[in-house]
C-alpha cells in the first residue's frame, strides 16, 4: 500500500492545489514511517517570496513537526525535481531519501552536477507523466 | 561615506550577534539606494530549521519590505561566501549585487561552479579577515 506512488499522489494533490492558485504547479510531502508530517506546494506569487518553494516549506515544516533540524527516516516525495536552492536545503537537512516525479533537465539541480546528502537515496520517474504534463498546462495557459 | 566596508561592517555586526547566540556567525544586510532595508544572522540552531541561513531571511525580509519579489536596485552584503541552496535563492532573486566578506571554499558557491543571475554583480574581499576569523573562531571554541 505505501508506496512511492501511493505519496507522491499526495504531492501531486498538492501541486493542483497550487495549479488552482496560480502558483506553478509543484507540489510536495515530507513521509516519516509511513506518515506525512508534511506538505506544501508552491507558494511564491502568493507570499511574494522567490524561497517559498514546495520542498522549502516542507523542510522547514517538517523539521518543526520533529523539532530537530534533520530529517533522518524520513522521505520528501516531489512532484519536479528541485532546484538549486531546494537541493541545496535537502543537502543541509540530510534527509534520508527523496524521490522526484518528473526531471527538469533545465533548472533542476542533477544537470548541475550538484549532489544531495552522501547519505541521501534518490528515486526518479514516479508519476513522470503527470508530473511534467501539469507544469507544461501550466505554462501554456500562461503564453 | 556609503562604501562597501560600510555596509558590511552592519553585516558583520549581525555576525557577531549570530556569535553571542552561539549560532555559527554569519551575517547580512540588503541595501536599496543606500539604505538598509533588511538584516538577518543565522538561526538555523535557534530555530531548528536548516534553511535560516542569513541569506534566506534576508530576501524573504528584503522581498516583504519591497512589497515584490525581485530584489532589483538591492545590495546583499554577506560575511560568509554564500552556501548552494543561499547562491540558488540569490539567483531566483534576482539581485542586482552581492558583497562577499570571505570565501568558504569548501561550501560556498563560486567553487561548485555555481553562477548567479545573469545581472548580478558579485564582489568579494570586503572585511575578508574579520569574517573569516569570527567564523574560525566559533569552531575552535566549538572543539
């Protein structure tokens, strides 16, 4: 039952959420034994705040729901692969696991040759489909 | 009378407070048309939270006080080259230019062959030695 993409169904339900705000549609949860303790999307028209990233958000959420600032066993579950600041934030956290929907071979931090935790397992190609086609909608209903 | 050692003497002050809560000491002020409009010192012990770097405060702080996103016409001053995920958050930003006191080879940036925005000036060498120091400093008593 608890799958990858039995959580990142969630993150992609969060990600329409975002969709729905006009916010571009990423969407993201924090599981910790095969529970969320965390989810957030996109929020970065509506706070005005280029760092309200999902995974910002749900770091920061996370890390408050455990009150430490690692997130050891625990797995963030996003709908796009992160980018450099993201990454840069899961580094620091040492989260355990993150698996990524679809890549973003453009902004997304793998093609930047920069890596994640030594500690850190990723998964890529969960709801790839999905994943990417929201933010293409996204971004055509936006031209 | 508004030099950079100006401005980054204000960021080294934030550094220092950083220092008396017994966070790692680094500090940052944003400035527009000669005026700060933000000061941050990182928190990350104090709030649990991996993402309260000083840089990450100071654009959400600086972002809030302009009432948009983008950091046009802003200066950041930061004692402590910036991390990658702070470099990331600089380049969404798009901040029109960072002052660096000292380099972290090691964690910072520019040695991750990490750029920021395009229009973004970067300068470094401002207060090098005192903000290397207080860094090396807290470590040492950390040991």
């Amino acid at each position: 039952m608890f799958t990858d993409e039995y959580f990142m169904k969630m993150a992609f339900q969060e990600a329409e959420i975002a969709f729905e705000k006009d916010e571009v549609p990423i969407g993201c949860v924090v599981v910790s034994n095969n529970r969320v303790i965390a989810r957030a999307h996109n929020l970065t028209e509506t706070l005005n705040d280029v760092t309200a990233h999902a995974e910002m958000q749900a770091i920061t959420s996370a890390a408050n729901y455990l009150g430490g600032k690692y997130l050891i066993n625990c797995t963030l579950y996003v709908t796009l692969e992160p980018c450099v600041m993201c990454s840069g934030a899961l580094s620091w956290s040492q989260i355990s696991k993150v698996v990524i929907g679809a890549r973003d071979e453009q902004r997304g931090f793998i093609n930047k040759n920069l890596s994640l935790h030594p500690k850190t397992e990723i998964v890529t190609g969960i709801m790839e489909n999905e994943c990417s086609s929201i933010v293409k909608e996204f971004f055509k209903s936006k031209r």
